[in-house]
C-alpha cells in the first residue's frame, strides 16, 4: 500500500519533501548496503569479485524494469556520459541533422547542439505553450536526420511524452532515438524496446546516488561503436596493441564502474520492484494532479498537463522569485525545487496527502 512508511528514509521525519526530482532521500537499508560495500573492499581480490558481481546483479534488475537484456545495460557515471557515448559512436558529416526540443535538458541541447562544429544541422523544436508535442518532433525529421533526442518526463515542465507516438512517427526514418529517462525510471513505466538508446541518472526517481545507466537497443542499433575503448570494453587480441570490444553494452564501460553506486542501486531496485512501477505511477500521478489542482486553485500558472497519461511524479508552476518561494517552504520543513523559473514538486513512493496539503496550505498564506 502506498505510500510507504517515511521511516523506511534516512532523513524524512516530520519533513514534506518533495524533491526528488532535485535529490530523493536514501533508504535506511542503504546503510547495510554502505557496510558490505566496505566490508567486501576489504577483503582484496575476493571482495573485487563481490563488487563485480553486485554490478552484475543490478545490471540484471535494470533490465527487468526497463525491458530490456542484461547484456543491453551498461553503468555510467551520469546521463551526460551516455548520451556523449551516442553522440561519438556517430560519424558525422556535413549536411546531417538531429532534432532535440528548444525546452529540453541542457544535457541534450548542448550535447546536439556541439555537434554543428562538425557542419550538423541542430534543429530545436520549439514548444506549444509549455508542452512539446510529439509529431512536431517527428515532423522535424527528414532523411538527413541522424539522431533524436528526447527526455521522457521533461526536466523544466514535468510532461510525460509518449515515446510510442514518436517511435511510431519515425518508422520510416533511419534516425536513432535516444531518450532521456532521469525524471520517469523509478515513477513511471520506461520501456527500453521502443528506443535506439536509454540513458538515466540514478539520482532523482531510482533512489540511488550520482551516477547513470545506459540502454543500448542491440537489435535496433547493432553496430554501436563508442570512440574510445578502455580495459574493460575490450577482450585481449593475439598482440599487445590488439583488442576485440565486447559484443554487449560492456563496451560502454570503458573501466571500473561505480561499484559502491551498484550496491546502492542493488537495495534501491529491490525496493522500487517490490511496489510496482505500475502501481507507483498511480500514485505520484494522482498526487501530483492534486498538486496541479491546487495551484490552479491559488491563480498560479500551471506548466503540467492535466491528463494523468502526459505526466509523472512532477508538477510545475511558473514564478518570477521560485527561489524565494522554495526557500520560504524549506522554513516550513517543505522541500521543493527551483530553478529556470519555475517551482518543482516532485511526489514519489513516500510522499502522502499530508505533504501535499501542507505545501498547499503554505502556498495559500503565502498569496494571502
């Protein structure tokens, strides 16, 4: 039964936090996690191997909740990583396009946007409103298109696009998708199959602490080749100079990855898989529509959509001083986030109607 008991968080008692699209708390179970990564650093070769099959463990809990092979996921340091692992495994040439939405992440914008020192044109859909529109994104491509960019759950606005209206837009298109799930993995289904590459921070909705994963589509994208390799995307050829990267999305990792990421992330998925996506999607979609409500209610300029379907865990509202509002609820034990403008709600596995109705009582004396 949602939502889960607050004490199962470090950090969260008598707090209304709302943040996680900013930073989520860390789970109580997180401190075992913490000591049997020490405990396992410090029994040398054996306890390298405990780190290698942690990450092996999570790589297989990854791709149960994104429906995906384990051999498509590969960790990363952050979401930025994969989609620079994309972006370099491309060879451009003057006159290729990519599309990425104008109100998209700066980690998309700028990543598409570098590569017009290499003669790509970076089309920037504009926006209808504060909502991006799926066809628009799929009419901006033609036959020069390359890539496509897309976050799942907008960063700025808390929209949830459906990647299966752009998937099927584009059939017809030779361009990759790559999609950004950092603010739907952990609230909202995220479904792998439909896209050329996944990438996703485990900081916000995932429960985990800064690093990232990477999907990579194998029977849609089967000559993926990062530029770059490292000792562990590579198995030893014949010679010294000599290498073969491996076959899965290993050769994404080019050395050591976060191993104690991965034994976080191993308590984290457990306990986001014994709830349910499903059934988490549920519940931050009906909190967070009560959010919506709320705001409308109080005159504030609503940049969510209000059709469950086309959002997440997210609910947003316009405000020229949105630091100063966060600011004023954090006195209050009231945790948001504020930036580009906008106030950020954010409503997870352990947020209950009582959080909502206290941000909403100080909002309310806040305009009075």
């Amino acid at each position: 039964m949602l939502p889960v008991p607050k004490s199962d968080f470090i950090g969260l008692d008598g707090i209304a936090h709302l943040a996680t699209g900013g930073e989520p708390p860390l789970l109580v179970a997180h401190r075992d996690a913490f000591e049997r990564f020490a405990a396992d650093k410090a029994r040398g070769f054996d306890g390298y191997n405990a780190h290698w099959e942690t990450v092996e463990r999570v790589r297989r809990k990854f791709a149960d909740l994104l429906t995906a092979d384990a051999g498509d996921i590969a960790l990363t340091a952050n979401a930025s990583e994969g989609i620079a692992r994309v972006t370099g495994s491309i060879d451009w040439a003057p006159g290729d396009s990519v599309v990425v939405a104008e109100m998209d992440y700066a980690s998309g914008r700028y990543a598409l946007g570098e590569l017009a020192r290499f003669g790509v044109e970076v089309r920037l859909v504009p926006s209808r409103g504060w909502e991006i529109s799926e066809q628009d994104l799929a009419d901006a491509c033609d036959e020069t298109t390359r890539l496509i960019y897309v976050a799942q759950v907008n960063a700025i606005t808390g929209q949830n696009l459906n990647i299966q209206v752009i998937r099927d837009s584009i059939k017809n298109s030779s361009a990759a998708l790559l999609v950004d799930a950092s603010h739907a993995f952990g609230a909202v289904p995220v479904d792998a199959s439909l896209a050329d590459f996944v990438v996703s921070a485990n900081y916000k909705f995932t429960l985990g602490i800064h690093d990232g994963v990477f999907a990579w589509n194998r029977r849609r994208q089967p000559d993926f080749t990062p530029r770059g390799v490292g000792w562990w995307a590579a198995d030893p050829g014949r010679s010294p100079d000599a290498f073969e990267r491996k076959a899965d999305a290993k050769r994404a990792e080019f050395g050591n990855v976060g191993h104690l990421s991965a034994y976080l992330l191993d308590v984290s998925l457990t306990y986001l898989a014994s709830q349910g996506i499903d059934r988490i999607a549920d519940h931050v979609r009906r909190l967070s529509g009560r959010l919506i409500d709320g705001y409308r209610d109080l005159g504030l300029e609503v940049m969510t959509p209000d059709d469950p379907n086309r959002r997440a865990g997210n609910a947003c509202f316009a405000h020229p001083d949105c630091r100063a509002i966060m600011q004023a609820l954090a006195k209050r034990d009231i945790l948001v986030w504020a930036d580009h403008g906008r106030v950020r709600a954010s409503c997870h596995l352990f947020t209950s109607d009582d959080d909502v109705d206290r941000m909403m009582d100080a909002l309310m004396e806040f305009r009075a």
